[in-house]
C-alpha cells in the first residue's frame, strides 16, 4: 500500500552536497515485511517446498553474483564471503531448524524468523570475536531468503536500474563509494551530519545531497517525484507543477554559476595584497585527482588513505600503495601530494582490520593510535610513501595527534625505516615534510610546543569542532550544536595558526570550512596560507580570495574575537562579506 504524500511537503535537513536534483525515488533498504503466522496441516507440504524453492534461488542468485565477481580483478578478493553464503544455506540449523518449524504449522517466512532469532542468540554468547562476527553473515542470508518469500527485491547502491534518487535510512563510505555516479542523480538518508564522510564522498563525487532528515524513509515509496536542493538542505516531496518549475530554473542557473566559475581556472590566487594562499584538494580515492586537475588546485592538501582500505578483505600492500601514491605524484605534476597516514576508526570502519568493537569509538583506538598500536601495517604505510617521495613532493601527515609522544613516535619510526631503506640501496626524500593534523583539544593547547616537532600543521576542523564541542559529527539529534562559528572554535583556530606562524612552519586548514567561500576572509586573516578543500569548492574561494584582503581578513578577526556568541559572528560575517561582495552574497543562495 503507498503512503499518501501531500502535494509540495517540504523536508529540511542537512545539506551536505550542492546543487539540485529533480527526479524520482529509488528507495534503498526496503526491509522485508514478515507476516508471521500458522498454517493448516494440509498447506505443510506446500509452504515447505516454497522455503526450498526460496533456498534454491538464493543459491543461483548467488552463484550469479559470484560469476560477475570473478570476472572483475579488484572484487575477486571478495569471493570468500559468497562462499560463506553459500555454506550457510546448506546449514543444518538454519535449514532442518526452519523445515521443523514449518512442520510444527508455522508458515515459511514465520518459521525462518524464529530461527534466525535461535540463531543470533547462539552467536551473541560465542566468546570468540571473529566467529561471532559471522553473525552478520547469517543476517545477511536470512535476509536474502526472506527477500524471496516476501517478494521484495534487493536493490543495492550499485545497481540501481535507472537514473534516479537515492532515498536511504544511512549509507556507509563503502556503499558511497559503489555509488553507481551515472544512475544517482542525488541522495538523501534519514541519518548522518553535515561532515560525516558519507556527506564528504556526496561533495567529491557531486551528487547533491541532504541526510539527517530522520524518517525520510517512512515517507516516500518508488517512483515518486522528489526534488533535492542539497545548497540550501531542502528536499520537497510530490512538487507541484509551479515548483517544479520554479526549482528547474535554480537548477539552470546553478550549472550557468558553475560553467561561469570556469575562467577563474587559469587565474592565480593571490589577494588583492598580494599575498598567496595555495588552494589545495582533498583526495578520498585516487580517481579524484582528475577532479582536482580540473579545478586547477596547487597540488593535494589531503589524501584520505584509508579509502584504500575500505570495502576489501585484506590491506593494501606496500606495492599497491607504492603505486598509488605514485600515479598521484605523476599526476600532480611537481605539486606537493600531503598523504594522510591511515585513519581509520570513527565512522570509517573497516570490519577485516578487526577494529576493537568500542563503546566510544570517537575516541577510541582509532588514526595515529591504531597504527603505532599495529606497527606492522603502519611500517607497510610508511615504506610506501617513503619509496614514493623520490619521485614527487611528498608530505606526510599524521591524524588525530594528542601529544608530543605520538609525534615522536612516529618520527622514530620513519628513521628506523629510512635507515632500512638506505642499506637496501632505495631511494627516497631525505627532506620529506612531516606534519600533524590539529584536530584534537590537547593538541591546539600545546599546539607551540608541537611546532618545534614539525614541519607544517594541518587544522582538521571537522573532528576538531566535535572534539572542541563534544558533538558527534555524524549525529543529525546534535547537528545543530556542531557549530564551526563558536567563539570557541575561532580561539582555537587563532592560537593553532599564531603557534604555527610564530615557529615559521607551515599552517594549511583541510577541514570542511576550508571550502566554505563565506569563511574565506576569516580563514585568510587567522593567518592561513594554504586551505585544502573539496577540488569543486576551489572556483568559489579563488573567486572571493582574489577580491579580499589579508589586512582587512586580520581586521574583521580581531572584531570576530571580541564576539560572544556563535550568532553574533556569523552575523557579523554575513554583513561583511555582503557590503564587500555583494555580487556574490547578497543573493540567495542557489
Ligand atoms: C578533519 O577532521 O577535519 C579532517 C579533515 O579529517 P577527516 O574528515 O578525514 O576526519
Ligand atoms: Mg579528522
């Protein structure tokens, strides 16, 4: 039965992906409906060759999929899990369970249920950790047997049919990853915040999007018209003809905005008082460097490395690192590559790097700490981004730093691994960069000390708000207290760059205010001079940069610092940056 939709019901969540898409629904996660209830004697036999016949096609639809696995090279490392598919169909608790109940007049989807229930149980009290994970194994077949019976299909993020869009309760980075770009026209989820790393992929990938809109799924069903304005975080179900048109327009004249931030290409981003700020792109998977390529960005500011870790069973050798990196470097034409050791942890899990299951894991065993608690695979990491520095300019960068000693930690182990790479004749840049990510609190209050270690800073200002602010980035209850305007958020961007400034290293911000064009002024006079950001955001900020000045950015710093509330400077930056370019701000937003 579909829900009724009032015609132009506007949603408002959070937009983390601009533009507007205009299209229908392709609802992901339908989840089986079961309808649990008894039989007669006589309807026995039938339901049970009903739940056999279901065991049969999920056997073939797995076989298929196993077939088209087999024949793309990167996937083929998957194949094991779809044996174990296909071993638990054939097991005997599960099978004989289910055909007992059915027997004691149960129906077939009721009879499965009750023992995937018998079963979860049984998995919850093993002790051992990877055996209880396959738990999640079982769902997943039970799911697909129900599927069958039920008559829902499965729809995935990577095959959906046509073009349309994506309405999802979450989806992980993985599953952004395998979004099929030319059938998804744009996405919207019931969770997720403004910089949970799906809504990073969304922006990378330029499919606007909104998330956080709680119950989106309860509302919609396939095939209903839908529009997406991912700038301003609005979706509309059912628009009306006028609407419709109305929001067809915006759509024209964001891509004529787009197509017009195109000449500022081949412009250099200087102020208007001559001094440089280097624009640089953030990279979540190495494909993305044709996207910085376009925009002309300086080079790469952040390389998310842990996207090379996710959605496969085993991690990336140092080979396959070695040549990533590289073709990065290749590409970036003699422009500095900034890679990101692996941080992992937080909502970039990574279930075959057997994650602790932790109660916090904001806060847990996550970035920097993982990986001088797994020296093996960090030293793997760091070999290859060594090897790769002779040919390019590399800086390396560790996240979520919280002490001198990790620092130090790390740079032991970079000479232990230069010392190696010496005797064995390989070549590497002995003058190799080193930075830290500034995104914990204890980090900026000891941010001078920690410039004496290093040689440049990079602000992560998404973990750093939710650190500063204890609010979870990905979490849409708290969304409205993650603010990158709190009096105390700009303090502690002001003593990270004084520190940095006062030692004479470098101080570069790659958190996702870097590419927020109304912040360009702020961030240009706390003294910033490089800002890495998401390359589609590049066109906006060289277009405010060129038109703004340092003197007059360290001025309406000084006058933001005296504010008390995070509504009083934001106000105090719309108002300047409206008077200044009024061209560009004083529009409503498309
Ligand atoms: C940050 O925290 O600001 C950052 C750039 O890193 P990530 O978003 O990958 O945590
Ligand atoms: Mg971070």
């Amino acid at each position: 039965m579909k829900i009724k939709v009032a015609e132009d019901t506007y949603l408002v969540g959070i937009g983390v992906s601009p533009g507007i898409a205009i299209g229908a629904v392709s609802l992901l996660d339908q989840r089986p409906l079961v309808d649990q209830s008894l039989i007669e004697a006589e309807e026995v036999e039938a339901e049970l060759l009903r739940f056999q016949q279901a065991v049969e096609r999920a056997r073939e639809q797995l076989q298929k999929i196993k077939q088209t696995v087999s024949r793309q090279q990167h996937l083929r490392e998957h194949l094991y899990i779809l044996d174990t598919h296909l071993l638990i169909l054939e097991d005997e608790m599960l099978v004989d369970g289910t055909e007992k109940a059915i027997r004691a007049q149960m129906n077939a989807e009721g009879a499965l249920t009750q023992v995937l229930e018998q079963l979860r149980a049984l998995f919850d009290n093993i002790d051992d950790e990877y055996l209880r994970e396959r738990r999640s194994d079982v769902d997943a077949v039970g799911e697909r047997l129900l599927r069958i019976l039920t008559g829902v299909s499965e729809r995935t993020i990577g095959n959906i049919g046509h073009k349309s869009l994506v309405v999802s309760h979450d989806l992980s980075p993985a599953e952004t990853m395998q979004m099929d770009r030319s059938n998804v026209l744009g996405f919207i989820t019931d969770k997720g915040g403004r910089t949970s790393h799906t809504a990073i992929l969304a922006r990378s990938l330029d499919i606007p999007a909104v998330v956080g809109l709680e119950s989106v799924t309860s509302m919609v069903y396939d095939r209903l018209p839908v529009i997406i304005d991912g700038s301003n975080g609005v979706v509309i179900l059912n628009p009306s003809e006028e609407t419709f048109k109305e929001y067809l327009e915006r759509k024209q004249s964001y891509e004529y905005l787009e197509r017009d931030l195109e000449c500022y290409r081949e412009l250099s981003a200087f102020t208007t008082d001559q001094v440089h700020i280097a624009l640089r792109a953030n990279l979540e998977i190495a494909s993305d460097v044709e996207q910085a390529k376009k925009h002309a960005a300086e080079g790469i500011g952040l390389y998310r490395t842990e996207f090379l870790y996710l959605g496969r069973s085993t991690p990336p050798d140092e080979e396959e690192q070695y040549q990533s990196y590289c073709e990065i470097l290749r590409q970036a034409n003699g422009e500095p590559v900034t890679i990101r050791t692996l941080d992992i942890g937080g909502d970039k899990f990574v279930p075959e790097l057997n994650l602790a299951d932790e109660a916090n894991p904001a806060m847990g065993l996550r970035a920097i700490r993982f990986s001088l608690q797994e020296e093996r695979l960090f030293k793997v990491q760091l070999r290859a981004i060594l090897r790769a520095s002779s040919s390019g300019k590399v800086r390396i960068l560790f996240p979520m730093i919280s002490g001198i000693a990790e620092i130090r930690a790390c740079k032991k182990i970079i000479s232990e691994i230069q010392s190696q790479l010496d005797q064995e004749g390989i070549a590497y840049d002995p003058d190799l960069a080193i930075g830290i990510m500034i995104e914990t609190p204890s980090a900026v209050m000891i941010a001078s000390l920690l410039a004496q270690e290093v040689d440049f800073f990079s602000i992560g200002t998404n973990d750093l708000i939710q650190y500063f602010l204890a609010v979870d980035r990905g979490n849409e209850h708290v969304a409205y207290l993650y603010d990158p305007l709190h009096p105390a958020i700009l303090r502690a961007l002001k003593e990270t760059c004084d520190a940095a400034n006062d030692a004479g290293i470098g101080i570069c911000i790659c958190g996702e205010m870097a590419g927020e064009s109304l912040y360009t002024l702020v961030l240009v006079g706390l003294g910033l001079n490089e800002l890495s950001m998401n390359p589609a955001c590049i066109p906006r900020v060289k277009r405010v940069l060129r038109q703004i000045s340092k003197e007059d950015g360290e001025l309406l710093v000084d006058r933001l610092l005296s504010l008390s509330t995070s509504k009083e400077v934001s106000t105090a930056i719309e108002q300047e940056m409206r008077s200044r370019l009024p061209d560009i701000f004083a529009q409503p937003r498309i």
